[in-house]
C-alpha cells in the first residue's frame, strides 16, 4: 500500500511589505495606501474585551486543574439521585473564586486599557488635506506626512525626511527601546534634507520597505523618486522608532512606514520567561497527595457501604425499598461520597495564595526603608559651588562642577525640569510569585559597574609623559599648559584625546549657556568633563565635522571615520583632518556617493565613511589626518608601535597602572597616529569597497579597522573612580554571615577586581584566595586541581575558608572542559570574583550553577548586558541605574540601591516564606479537620452518604467563616521583630532550606488535623451516648442536625483558636479577622435557624442549642481537649529546643520593656 503525500498546512508568508505610495495632492479620499492592507496604529495590550471577557476568562480559568475538579463536584451536586449535598455547597463557593479572580484579571486589564487610551488618543500633527492637523495616535496611517516637536514621542515607525538641525541630524531618546538614556544620533537622508516643506509635501515617490522584524538596529529600504526614478537608499539612520522620544530637536518631518503590530515595539514586546516558587511546586504535589488520600476514603467508604445494603439493608424491614443493582450500587456510592469528601481539598486557597502575594508585593513596593530620596541640599551647595568657581575663572564660560567638601564632582546632567520631579522613589515588583522564593536564595550574582558602584564617574588621576597627576579636576593640566612646563606638548595631545575621542552628545542650556553631556558610557561623561575643566570643551560634533574650543578660541577637525566601542573590540577610534585656524572652510568636490551604513560612532551613530576622494577635491591648506584612539589597557598596549612597546615611558605608565588599579580605578590607555595622506587614501578606497559588500560585510570591515588601529604613540593613561553606593560593604558583608554565596562578575581588570572586593567586603584579609589565570586549558585544569587538593581535605571533605579570583579567559576553558572541578571548589568558596568577564559568560555562569547545584540563585544587575544573567537566574533583580531601566524591566524585582537587596530577601523574602507557609498548612488543616467528620459520621449512618452538617454551614465555611485567619497570617504574620533581623543574620539560615513547607511538615499538620476531627466527632459521640438523648424543642430526640450543630460549632470555633495559637504577630486587624469570624459563625447559624423554609431540619435548632447548658460544657470540653495537646507540644519544643528565632524573639520582649533605646533600629 502506498502511502500519498503527507499535506502540511502552513501560515502563508508574506512575500513582501506593500509599497508606500508618496503623491502630492494627497486627500483622505484618494489615499492608494489604504488598500494594501497595513496594520492599524491603534494599539491594545490588554487580555480582554468588553464582548469576550465573560467567555475568555471563563476559558483561562478553567484550565486549572482545581477549578475543573470543583466544577466536577458541582456537576454530581446536581444529581439528586447520587448527590447527598445541595448543589448550593459546591455552585457557591465555585462562583466565589471564579468571581474573585475574574475581578482581579479585570482590574488589571483596565489599568492596561487606561495606559492603552492614553496613547491611542495623544494627538499629533499630521498632514491630511493640504494642511497639518492634530490627528490621534490611532488615526495614522502608513504614508501620513507627520511632524514631531521636540520631547515627543513618535507614535509609528517613521522615516525621517528633514529636521530643523544642521544636515538633517536629529537627537532620539531610546530608554523605552533599549534601556539606555544617552541621546542618539540620527541623520535625514541628503536628498530629502535638502528640499524645503513644500517641496517635502508635494513629493511624488515611492518607498520600498524590508517586511516588519524586532530588530531594532537594522533597517533597509529604498526611496525613488519618481519624477527623474533616481533612487537612494534608506538605513537604521532614518527610522525613528516607536516609543523613542525626541529631543534636543525643534522638529523633524516624516513619513510613516510601520503602524501599530508591524513596529519593531510591538515586535520586540514579548512575555518574559515563566518562574515558579519552590512553594508552588509542593503545593501542587501535596494537593496531589491529599486527592489520593480522598480516593483512598471513597474507596472505602464505597466497599463498606455497598457491604452494607446487600448485608443489612436487605435484611432489615425498616429499611426496605427498591434496591438497585451491585454495579450501580457501587457506582453511586462512590460519585456520593467523592462529592461529600471533595472539600478536603481547600477550593479558595489558591485565590486567597494570589491576592496574598500581590499584596506582599505591594507592602515591598510601599516600604519606605527601600526608597531612595535625592538630597536636595547637597545639590544646592553644588549651585553655589559652581556659581563660586565662575567667578574666579578667567573664562566666563567655563563652568564645572564642585562638591561640597571642594572636589570636583561629575555627575549626569541636572536639568532644572528633573529638580520638579519627585524625589521619593521606589521599589517596584515585576512578578510577586517569587515572594517567598526570595527566601531560599544560596547564591547571588551581581555586576559591579552601576549595581555596587554608583555608575558616576569621577575622574581621578591620569599620567602623561610619564609624569601621575592628581589634580587634574582643579585645572592642575591647565596650569602646566599655560606655564609652558616640559610636558606642555604631550597634556596638549591628553586633552584633545580626551575632548575629540568619544561619541558623546553636548546638550546646551539655551538660558545659560552652560554645556553638559550625556553619554551611553559615564566614563565618557568624566574625560569630556575632564577636558571642559582644562579649557578644552568639546562644543559638538556633526557628521563631517567636530568642533571644540580650546582655551577660549574654536577649532574645528573634519571629521573622516569612527571605529565604533564594541565589547569585542574594547576600544575606539577617530579619524581626523586638522582645519587650519585661519579657514576653516575646505573646498571639496566629491563624485563617489557616501554609503550611509559605512561608518557609525560607539552609538551607531551615522557619520561619512572615509572614502577615495577625486582630483577635483582642493584643500587651500591641508591639514594633518590624526587617528586618536582609547581602550583597555591590554587591548592598547599590544598596538603601540615598536619604538613605543620598547620605551621607558611604558614601564613608567605601566606602573601607574598598576598604582590606580590597586586604588579600585577604573583605567583607559589614550594613544594617537598620525597618517600620511597616501595612507589614508589607499585605506579609504578599501574601506568604501567593504562597506558595499553584501557578504562579510562586518568582517572585513573590522580587518581594515585593526589593520590601521596599530603603530600607535603612547598619550597617557586615565585613572576614574566610580565611588561604591553607601552601605554595600555592610550589606555584602550581612549577605555572608546569613549563608548565601556572592560572587562579583565584571569586566574590570584582575587589579581592579580584587581591589573592589576588598573594598565591598567580599574579600578579607584572613581569607585566602585562589587566583585562577590561565592561557590553557590544560593550565586552568591544573590551578583547579591544585587548589581542591589545597583546601579541600579528600577523606573528611572538610572545606577550609576561602575566596576566588577568575578571570574571562580562565572561565572560558571552565565553562568548556572543567565545570565538575570548578564548581567543586567554587561551591565551597566564601566569595567568588569574576573578572574580564563578557555578558554572554556572565549568563553562563549563572546556568552552570543553578543546574549543578539546584539552589535558588539570584542575579543582580542594572544594564543592558546583565539582562540575560538576570533572565537565567531562578530570581532576577534590576537596578535603576544610569544605564538605563532594560534591567529593571527585564527583571522580577527593581530596587534603587543595591543596599536594599538585604532587606527584600532577609525581611519581605523571609517574611514571605513565614507567612505564605503558615496560610497553605493551616488552609489544609481547617479544612481536613471539619470535613473529615463526615467520614466518621458515616460508621453510624449505615455508610449511606449521608451529610453530618446542615448544607449552608458547609457552604460558607470556606468563603466566609474561616476565609480571613489565613488572608491575615499571609499579611500581617511575623515571626520574630524586623527591628532584629539586621543584628542577626544567622536567622535567614532558618528558612533557607524552606523546611518551613517540607513534605514532613505538611504532614505534622493533617496528622493533627486528623486528631482534632476524631477529637469532634468522638467526643461528641461520647457525651450524646453516655448522658442520653437530647430532647429538642419539638419534644423528640435531636437526632442528627441537633448533632452536626454540637459538632460544628466544636469545630469552628477550635479552627479559629488554632490559628490564634499559631499566630505571633498580633495587631488590631489580626484581632478583627480572628474574633470577627467567630462572630461571623454565630451570625450565620443563628439565621441558618431562623429561616422559616429550613422547617422541620435546622429551624430553630441553633437557637435551641443554646440555651442549653450541656451545650456550653462540650464546646469548653472539646475546644480544651483538641487544643491542649497542640499548645502543649508547642510550649515543650520551645523550651527544650528552642530554635534561634525563639531565643531572639524571647530577648526583644524582655528588652523592649526594660529599655527600649538598646533595641537597634538601623536598616538593613
């Protein structure tokens, strides 16, 4: 038999994005574009609409596996035949948490909705029937001429076509994109740049257009001109990206391209990876756990029960009726008493767990000892400072910066519309399931730049000519300058380096005058500022010129070629023409097309290839083509030339290298080259022809890059403090003492490193430390092996304290070849460095422990290369940093400061694990106590299903009766006082191996359960049966309602004094919740009593109870009987085995009354 070809469907691609079609004349009527089917720019996030919310949520609900069990009860409730309950106790309860979540699902899709509506309906100035009009954000459409004003954020993907700058340049803001704050350069192509707004709107072209893709750094695109069809090509540098901002910018005018889902926002907004806690995982076997047990007593409840009717009930007169058959005996017994027996499984824990946790989460979000306030005074003295400063300047329009104690401080631009803002900020929760996570945390990764370090730079020192000087921010360079010392030349050299060799953006105060800079790298921020303080300011930069000011005269280099900053390449280039100062204008006539993907600044800013320039180009003075460069250390020094390699200048630099490494300064080796004009020409041509290859474009581009980045002269060195945050020493230091592994993974070099750790306290003196640098793999096998054979005793396995120090290199062949080794070692190491590190090892490392040591790992970062580490570890953190806020929105918790992680995991994480613990075992407890009764009633009922309890008790004891002592535990909980945590770091040890949630545990608390529901039904049995029958107010026996009343109230009221017992932590809510739902009972049975329809079964039966006194005698009797064993046993363990939070919480009694002021109160 032949088998025919298998058809697989698949989605129809598109082939190819429709071509925007530019007329002039353009009306609403007559747009060509409407028709080919473009996205929309109305834009919705949210889950729902008004139409499917009802059946969507419906549909998402029930795919738990709890929901679909209840809602199998509520079936078989529904079958009088089989159902020995009214459909009441199930449908009830159900609905409650069905409503519940579906108003928290709700809630949070119209906050979505809000921030929907918000940008659907902002206006914008689009062109529409011969004039701009102020259009809605959801109104645009693909082809719209649009303007954007200053500080407005671009609704679409747009095709810039002209700006109000010099050459078509415009500066964007891409934090919401990228994360990163700096200013980005963008430039209008020169054929659109150079028309006028009429002739812009009155254009006749079309666009071709790559199809909609989430990269958010490549575009391609052609425009044609369709009056002469001459085209030219559209780049990454023309698209302005929706949800970037511009700025610095009066306008730009230009066309949409991409709307709503086709923008590269939209493309890029995906879910981010799904995390459960450790809590979770056992709640749901446990829950698994107790079903079993269930199936066990249906089981038997069936055996017995079929047993006796075809023994008993056939036998028995008073019993006769139609019997059925064996088969479907047996087959309603079981449906009956899997619907009696399906609330030992608590139905509303898991809504109570998720209201629980976005609570917790909110308690974190308002801590106010995890907010980070701006000193306002101490900007203030920085005004004055500088206001001092300007005076005694000889330039007037010089300005700097001076700190309080006199130092120069740089720090990022401080705009007077961010003085407005508000100081306080805060925390924020990304994702509250890992709440109680936070407790478990063994190990914790943190980035050192912008996490532990403020992210600001200061410079500190430099050495030029072989000469260190300290006092550079004071002009000390200046001052050498100005009196013509031996080093005059080379500071000269040191301060263009620094002033040209960058790709940062000046911003200027147009009431002051006043110049700052912003910059994707702080460092950058600190030598232009460096630069600006000895009189030699970078002014600003366009895409064929650079323009500074040197000691108050202007000095303009043409700009030829930027070798962009790359991780990979760790340094950057710029290549110069000097401008004789007395022309600054150069002739020049150029017939080779400029490739605008040729050449882009450490941004990816467009700048003008450097390209073979034709006999017609005359310069009336040529000047010198310079090549300055910067980079690490270990990158530089291998380019320098010969001579330059062989000099003592380069010992002498490498020594002060060595000094400010040990300092903890951050270091950057400066270098220059000059070029002949034949060189650069030859080089040029070859780099133009790279830049138009379609394959292995990059890679050849980069070859001619290192091919011209050699034979380098030594400039200086830079030496910049990035100043730790306050109180990381004390808060890594708090992070030791309570158990929890840290290491510092960074690219800073091994000096550096090492210097850091000690700083922050991760390193001490008393502690060894293994140093593993390798160049082989076969090197770092052995530095392994010996240091395991060092410290780590092979016959007792007793490890000795110590510390280690890896570098990227190292980690590499690690990573590779000697993970089992390394982590044998790394595991009992104290503290661990990592040093050169990349971003792509940074998440590696994390992955190679989390998988080998299953602990819970925890990953710290603020930039944008800390995201993978962060999205790999069980628990990601973000800062808000200067880097920008792509951490902390990849992350599940933001935090200000890094001294702030203490708290989340020793206060909220532990409190978490405490509280959420306590409320899933009591929610287990209460409910196996009170329904486990019907299992025992059942041995005196002829196992005929039938109910103990009246069928609202049973209704409402989970939604109303004991709903709020385990809300309240998850809330307000707390096992010893916060105020003592911070003194005592060895309490985190307690619940870090969560042997608060153990298996063993859980079953502590059904096997107690067990005992209090034998202890109620036993009990009862016992005094009904040894003092006779209780006439009830009919003048009969009382009979079984009279029974479940006694039985109920037992059981309630032991329910809600066991949780008074568990409690530690009591307030005047806790108080509310508890005597409140004791309360909320009473209320409940005596209207269960007094309602007219419940005659003859529950009318009046309550009420009678309680006048009787025998009644009061067993409700004391019981409760005492249930309770004192629990109290007991609690009063024993925690005397003769007290664990440390007993002991801590026992001295903060005792101290708090006799003198409060020795209670410390400092924050973590």
């Amino acid at each position: 038999m032949k088998l025919g070809k298998l058809k697989i469907r698949r989605k129809k691609a598109r082939p190819s994005y429709p071509i925007i079609e530019i007329r002039p004349n353009k009306t609403t009527e007559n747009d060509v574009n409407k028709t080919k089917g473009y996205k929309s720019n109305d834009i919705s996030t949210t889950k729902y609409t008004r139409y499917n919310f009802i059946f969507k949520n419906l549909f998402e609900q029930f795919k738990r596996i709890t929901n679909i069990y209840f809602a199998a009860i509520c079936v078989i409730t529904l079958i009088p035949q089989v159902s020995p309950l009214s459909p009441v106790t199930s449908l009830l309860p159900l609905i409650f948490v069905l409503v519940v979540t579906a108003l928290k699902e709700a809630f949070e899709d119209y906050r979505r909705y809000k921030a929907d509506k918000v940008s659907n309906y902002t206006q914008y100035q689009v062109y529409r029937d011969g004039s701009f009009r102020l259009i809605k954000s959801k109104d645009i459409c693909v082809g719209d001429f649009i303007r954007i004003d200053n500080d407005q954020a671009f609704p679409s993907d747009i095709l810039v076509l002209s700006s109000n700058l010099e050459d078509g340049i415009c500066y964007v803001e891409t934090s919401q994109l990228d994360g990163e704050t700096n200013l980005k350069l963008f430039k209008a192509a020169k054929e659109t740049n150079s028309l006028t707004q009429e002739q812009l709107l009155d254009l006749n072209a079309n666009i071709e257009c790559e199809l909609p893709n989430n990269n958010l750094y490549k575009f391609k695109g052609k425009f044609t001109l369709q009056n002469d069809n001459s085209t030219f090509s559209l780049s990454e540098k023309q698209l302005m990206l929706r949800g970037a901002r511009l700025r610095n910018t009066h306008f730009i005018i230009g066309i949409v391209l991409y709307c709503g889902k086709d923008t590269k926002l939209s493309l890029n907004q995906k879910n981010p990876p799904s995390k459960f806690s450790t809590i979770e995982t056992r709640l749901g076997r446990s829950v698994i756990g107790i079903f079993c047990f269930k199936v066990i007593l249906v089981i038997i409840a069936t055996v017995l029960s079929s047993l006796f009717e075809f023994n008993t009930a056939r036998d028995s007169w008073y019993l006769q009726s139609d019997f059925d058959s064996l088969g479907f005996t047996i087959v309603k017994n079981f449906v009956s008493y899997f619907a009696i027996l399906s609330f030992l499984i608590p139905m509303s824990l898991m809504v109570t767990l998720e209201v629980v946790k976005v609570s917790q989460a909110k308690y974190m979000e308002w801590d106010v000892k995890m907010s980070y306030k701006e000193n306002k005074k101490y900007e203030k003295q920085i005004e004055q400072s500088q206001e001092e400063l300007k005076i005694k300047n000889q330039d007037k329009t010089t300005t700097t910066t001076i700190s309080p104690n006199g130092d120069i401080e740089l720090s990022n631009i401080v705009a007077k519309k961010e003085k407005s803002k508000i100081l306080n900020k805060y925390m924020s929760v990304k994702n509250s399931n890992l709440n109680d996570e936070l407790a478990l945390i063994k190990y914790i990764f943190s980035d050192k730049t912008g996490t532990l370090t403020e992210n600001r730079m200061l410079f500190s020192k430099c050495s030029i000519n072989g000469t260190c000087f300290d006092g550079a921010m004071d002009q000390q360079l200046l001052d050498e300058v100005t009196s013509k010392t031996k080093n005059e030349e080379s500071i000269r050299e040191f301060l263009l380096n620094m002033s040209l060799c960058h790709a940062a953006v000046s911003d200027v105060n147009e009431e002051t005058g006043k110049i700052t800079y912003q910059s994707q790298s702080p460092d950058e921020i600190a030598l232009c500022d460096c630069a600006k303080n000895n009189q030699f300011e970078f002014i600003n930069r366009t895409s064929t010129h650079a323009q500074i000011r040197v000691m108050g005269k202007d000095k303009r280099y043409q700009l030829l070629a930027i070798m962009e900053f790359s991780s990979d390449r760790r340094r950057m280039s710029i290549l110069l023409r000097e401008e004789d100062e007395d022309d600054n204008s150069i002739e020049t006539t150029t017939t080779t097309p400029i490739d605008d993907s040729a050449t882009t600044d450490i941004d990816g800013n467009l700048l003008p290839p450097p390209q073979q320039q034709q006999q017609s180009t005359s310069f009336k003075k040529k000047g010198k083509i310079i090549l300055y460069s910067k980079g690490a250390d270990s990158i530089m020094m291998e380019r320098l030339s010969e001579k330059e390699s062989k000099s003592e200048l380069l010992e002498q630099t490498k020594e002060h290298i060595s000094q400010f490494s040990r300092e903890g300064l951050r270091t950057l080796i400066l270098a220059k080259r000059e070029i002949s004009q034949e060189e650069y020409s030859n080089w040029s041509q070859q780099y133009h022809e790279a830049s138009t290859l379609i394959h292995d474009r990059e890679a050849e581009m980069e070859r001619l890059n290192d091919q011209i980045e050699r034979g380098f002269e030594l400039v200086g060195c830079t030496a910049i403090e990035d100043k730790l945050q306050d109180g990381v020493p004390e808060t890594i230091d708090y992070l030791l003492k309570a158990n929890i592994k840290v290491w510092i993974i960074t690219g800073d070099k091994q000096e550096t490193a090492i210097n850091i750790g000690y700083s922050c306290k991760l390193l001490v003196p008393e502690i060894p430390i293994i140093i593993i640098n390798a160049e082989s793999t076969e090197e770092c096998g052995t530095q392994i092996k010996r240091a395991i054979e060092n410290f780590i005793d092979p016959e007792t396995q007793v490890d000795k304290k110590v510390s280690m120090v890896i570098n990227g290199e190292s980690l590499t062949f690690v990573l590779k070849d000697h993970s089992a080794d390394f982590l044998k070692i790394a595991a009992k190491c104290h503290s661990v460095v990592a040093c050169r590190v990349t971003p792509l090892q940074k998440a590696l490392i994390v992955r190679l422990v989390k998988k080998s040591t299953k602990e819970v790992c925890l990953s710290i970062g603020d930039g944008a290369n800390d995201v993978s580490m962060i999205q790999e570890a069980h628990i990601g953190v973000g800062i808000f940093g200067n880097e920008g806020t792509q951490a902390a929105r990849a992350s599940d918790y933001a935090l200000l400061r890094f001294r702030h992680l203490a708290r989340l995991i020793t206060v909220h994480g532990r409190y978490s694990m405490v509280r959420n613990s306590l409320c899933i075992k009591y929610s287990f407890y209460k409910n196996m106590a009170f329904f486990l009764c019907q299992f025992w009633f059942s041995i005196y009922s002829g196992w005929t299903a039938m109910t103990l309890y009246d069928s609202w008790i049973v209704t409402t004891f989970n939604i109303l009766m004991t709903s709020v002592p385990p809300y309240f535990m998850a809330l307000f909980e707390k096992d010893v006082n916060e105020k003592i945590i911070p003194k005592n770091p060895h309490l985190f040890k307690e619940v870090q191996d969560c042997h608060l949630f153990q298996y063993r545990s859980i079953l502590n608390w059904l096997i107690g359960a067990l005992y209090h529901s034998v202890v109620f039904f036993f009990g009862l049995y016992f005094f009904l049966d040894s003092s006779g029958d209780i006439v009830n107010q009919w003048g009969r026996i009382g009979g079984k309602e009279l029974a479940g009343s006694f039985c109920a109230t037992f059981a309630v009221l032991s329910i809600l004094l066991k949780a008074a017992i568990e409690i530690k932590h009591w307030n005047f809510i806790v108080h509310i919740g508890i005597w409140g739902s004791v309360i909320v009972y009473l209320v409940i049975s005596l209207v269960d009593s007094s309602i007219i329809t419940q005659i003859p079964n529950m009318y009046w039966v309550f009420i009678y109870a309680l006048h009787l006194l025998k009644f009061y005698v067993m409700v004391i009797i019981m409760i005492f009987i249930a309770l004192v064993p629990d109290f007991t046993l609690k009063f024993v363990r925690r005397h003769l085995s007290p664990t440390n939070s007993n002991i801590e919480q026992e001295k903060y009694i005792l101290n708090r009354g006799k003198n409060k002021n020795n209670i410390d109160n400092d924050e973590i």
